[in-house]
C-alpha cells in the first residue's frame, strides 16, 4: 500500500465514506475530504461493531507493541531519507501506548471511519475479521479497506467524468461560469491533461482568474509528466498559461513563457503550422502593445509566413491550438482558437465590437486556405500586422495586405460571419485615408450587407454597426447612403429605445449633419432642433451634447 493516498471530495450518493476516515497512522494513510449531502441515506458507523471496553484491553496494547516492533525493526535498517518517517511513526505508537485514554478514542474513531467506508461499499466483513478488529486491530480490515480504495477511486472517476459532461453542456448553453465551476472540480477530483486543460481556459473566459493561475503549474506539471519538457503538448500548455498571465496583466511573465514555448516548439519539430502560427501572433501583439514594434513586426511577418505556407500546403502536421480543447470548439460563438486581435480603430473596431459573441464554429475549407486552417484566426493576424504597418506610416503597405485579407474574407468566411464585416470596414477605413473615397464607399456599403447577414434584423447591436458605417460614409463623401443609413437608425432607435430616449437624439443630430453636408440647410436646421429638444428632456439642459447640437444649429446660418 503506497503511503500518503490522498481522496479530496466526497460525491453525495456514492457512500464514499471514506472521506470522512482521519488518521489511519498504522499504514500511513491520510484520506480528506468533504462529509456526504444531509440528505445522502448515511450508513450507520456503528452497524455490526463490537463495542469497545471502558480501557484499552490487552489485545489492543499487543497490537500497538508489535507494530512498535515492526518500526523499530524498520528504523534499523531505513535509508537516512525514509528515517524520519519511522521516527515519526515510533514517537506515534510510544505516546498512545503511555496514554491509554486517548488511544481508546482515537481507535474508536479509527473504527468509526473505517467503518462508515467498508459499510458504504457493502464490503465490512464479518466473524473472526470483525472480532479482531473490533479488539483493536485495525489491520484485520486492511484487505477490504483496499478493495474499498479502489471502488472509491473509480467513483471519483466516474463523478470527474460526470462534472466534466455537465461543464461542456454548460459550454454548449453559454454559460461559461457554471462551465467554469464544472470544469475546475472535474480536475480536482481527477487530474487528467485534458481536465486540467478545460478548467485552466474555461476559469480564464469565465474571469476567474485565480483559479486559472493557480491551475496553470498543474497544468504544467501534469503535460510534461507525461508530454515530456521537449514536446507539441508542453508548448501548447505553455502558451495556454501565458494567455492567463496575460489576461492578469503580468506581461513579462507571459512574454517570457511565450518565448519558451516557441522554442520548446522548435525542439520538438513543430516549428510550423497553425499552433506555432498563433504563439508567434500572441507574443507579436504582447510586444506591439509594449512600443516594441521592430521587434513585434519580425514576429507578425513569421506568424503570416507560416500561415501562407499553410495556404500552399508546405507546412508539417502541428495543428495543435492552444486553448483548443473540445469544451472550447464547442462553445456557440467562440472561436476555439481565440486569436489575440490588436485594437482596431474606426468603424472596424465598431463592427468587432458589434460581432463579439456570435457563432463562428461553422467554417469550410475555403479557396485560398488549407484544410486544416481556421481561416478567421489567419485573417486576424494579417490584420494586426497591418494595424501595426499603418500605426508606423506604412499606409501602402498596410493597405495592400488589408486588401489581401478582404479578398480572403469574401472567400473563406462564410458570408454571414461575423468578422466579414470588419475586415472589409478595415480595408475602407485605410481608403478612405489614402483619398480613394469611392472604393471606401462600396466596401463600407459591402460591409453594411455583411453585418445585416452576420446579426439579423433584430439583434441590437446591428443598430450601432450601421451608425458607425454612415459615419464612415458620411466622410467618405457618400452622402445618399449615409443618409439611407442614418434614417435606418433613427427607426431602428424609436423602435427600440423610443423617440424620448437620449440615443434617438444623437441620431437625429447625426442625420442633420449628412443632411448639412448635402446642402439641405433647412432639413438640417429642423433635424437639429428636434435633437435639442429630445436631449434636453433625456439629459437636462447643460448637458455637453446639448451644446454640441446647438453649434450644429449655428453653424446652418450664412
């Protein structure tokens, strides 16, 4: 019997008893863990026992003395590193022995506890076996404690694969905190990779980032016990546990283990392909972040080099996704691989914005990527490279890849994917900062349809997109559709907030300024007013947009 077994957590309705059994010093087990439900049907720790006499009898103090022997006869012969534990042990047995009163409690509750375990197992034995353990004896029921040992690990197995079920339902329902806690005690009460895995991400979506850093060394631990340090997996497992260190905003750290799993990656062979792809994207965006943007472009340009490898078909077999677990690929609208994204500015990163949380899990093996490529994770990280070419005045450059990556959009996505719109917002943003306004107008008219697809009708968040693109259109120079949009808007608006609400106001603010921009003085001057009143009731009379209005108005006269 190995010393130091460990049971944490009982499961209301198994009879695992065994975890409410404390100091079983004669074998050197230790057994914790949570009592069973009150309403659990307990058995009776007293069915079938002996009762014990007032003072320790002769049989117990012969048990205690020959274990005694057995120690002392171990302690003669114990490596220096084992001594201690036998000292420890002898000091136990020679302090009971001298104090009979507590150890006629302490055996009582020995088989009290050991008892309760056998009895929840149907496995408590009967004639001489009691007899001799009822005298004090508690290695008459060493066999069946065993035996109970291992009925117990397997249901604690089976209540691992049980929470573990109820977390990916929770998942597949979008309810990332009750997954969350699922997870984390599939994990506790079975420390599997995969269970480990789950629960380190899952903690990390849900904001429980405690959880996720305290289960990232175990993660660690357990993926390169049986991973290895120089393997896919560890690398994987790294890259996880950066993103956790990430989200809790320790940057150096996670710099840092990024940097180590790319290169246990190298050691490993799988230098390539989509994994090796995103770590490179995280510790790139880590470092744009940081004003590291030589630095940060070299990392970016090698993550795109291996995407369009993957394009071609050149790149090995690593397909690994950090965070890609079974519970993340089936979570409605989360890409499993959770590609880090730069901030977008302008109506792109409106349109982001608008998109968060919807489906993205159904995808195709589209012209112009690999069949193994998540094409949505490819194109963000052509768009962060080309974030970072436009914010160090490479507008050509960042334009031409931003239009690349619109090409792969329109045939990668699905057309109602939520990120069609933004690449597409992205690539009209940039033309309409180089001057090209016409092409800016038809992508941002492109995009408009885009979102429509992606959101339907009636999601909220389509109001908001459409305002972002009008606006866009408006200094783009196509006034019609702005106009079109904005009048949208304002519907949209009164339908949902209703005319007295302050977002209706704003709205008819923004319609009187395309309607100014067209010359329509007198439209404008009246869509002004209105606005002024709307926002002067929502939100008092000094109000900043108020005044903001007024300007608007005054700025109509000759």
């Amino acid at each position: 019997m190995a010393r130091g077994w460990v049971i944490r957590g009982a499961v209301a309705g198994t009879g695992l008893g065994l975890a409410v059994a404390v100091g079983v010093l004669w074998s050197g087990w230790l057994f914790t863990g949570d009592a069973m439900s009150p309403a659990t049907q307990r058995p009776d720790p007293s069915a079938g026992m002996m009762p014990l006499p007032a003072a320790l009898p002769a049989s117990v103090i012969s048990v205690l003395e020959a274990d005694l022997t057995t120690v002392r006869a171990g302690l003669a012969t114990a490596p220096e590193a084992e001594r201690a534990a036998f000292l420890r042990r002898q000091d136990r047995l020679l302090r009971m022995l001298s104090r009979p009163a507590e150890s006629q409690s302490e055996t009582a509750a020995l088989q009290a506890a050991m008892t309760e375990a056998l009895t929840g197992y149907g496995l408590m034995p009967q004639g001489e076996v009691l007899e001799r353990f009822a005298a004090g004896d508690p290695t008459a029921l060493r066999p069946a404690l065993v035996q109970a040992r291992t009925e117990a690990e397997a249901a604690l197995r089976q209540a691992a694969r049980t929470a573990h079920a109820f977390g990916l339902l929770a998942l597949r329902d979008g309810d990332v905190t009750a997954a969350s806690g699922f997870l984390i005690r599939a994990a506790e009460l079975d420390a599997r990779t995969d269970h480990l895995r789950e629960a380190e991400e899952a903690a990390r979506s849900a904001g429980n980032l405690a959880a996720a850093l305290a289960l990232g060394p175990r993660l660690l631990a357990a993926v390169e016990a049986e991973q290895g340090a120089q393997s896919p997996e560890f690398a994987a497992a790294q890259a996880q546990v950066a993103q956790t260190l990430l989200a809790t905003d320790r940057r150096d750290e996670a710099a840092a283990l990024l940097r180590k799993a790319l290169a246990t990656a190298e050691a490993a062979g799988a230098g390539e392909g989509a994994a090796q792809a995103h770590r490179l994207n995280l510790l790139a965006t880590l470092l744009h972040a940081g004003g590291q943007h030589d630095e940060a472009e070299a990392f970016y340009r090698r993550a795109l080099d291996l995407d369009r490898k993957g394009m071609t078909g050149e790149a090995g077999a690593d397909h690994m996704d950090e965070g890609g677990t079974v519970a993340a690929s089936i979570v409605a609208g989360a890409d499993p691989v959770a590609e880090t994204r730069v901030a977008a500015q302008g109506p792109a990163a409106d349109l982001m914005g608008a998109a968060r949380g919807l489906d993205l899990s159904a995808r195709s093996a589209p012209q112009g990527f690999g069949p193994d490529q998540d094409a949505a994770a490819v194109l963000v990280r052509f768009g962060n490279l080309a974030t970072l070419l436009a914010a160090t005045g490479r507008a050509d450059a960042a334009l031409a890849l931003r239009a690349e990556a619109s090409a792969l959009a329109r045939t990668g996505l699905r057309p109602d994917h939520p990120d069609l719109a933004a690449h597409l917002a992205a690539e009209a943003d940039l033309r309409r900062g180089a001057g090209q306004g016409a092409q800016a107008v038809a992508l941002y008219l492109e995009a408009a349809t885009a979102l429509r697809a992606a959101l339907g009708t009636a999601h909220p968040d389509l109001t908001n997109g459409l305002d972002a693109l009008a606006g866009a259109l408006r200094a783009s120079g196509g006034l019609a559709e702005a106009e079109a949009l904005y009048r949208e808007v304002l519907e949209r608006r009164a339908a949902t907030a209703g005319p007295a609400h302050a977002d209706y106001g704003r709205a008819l603010n923004n319609l009187g300024l395309v309607l100014r921009d067209a010359g329509r003085r007198q439209e404008a001057g009246e869509s002004f007013r209105q606005a002024i009143a709307v926002l002067t009731t929502a939100l008092g009379p000094d109000h900043a947009n108020i005044g903001t209005v007024r300007a608007n108005l005054a700025g109509l006269q000759p």
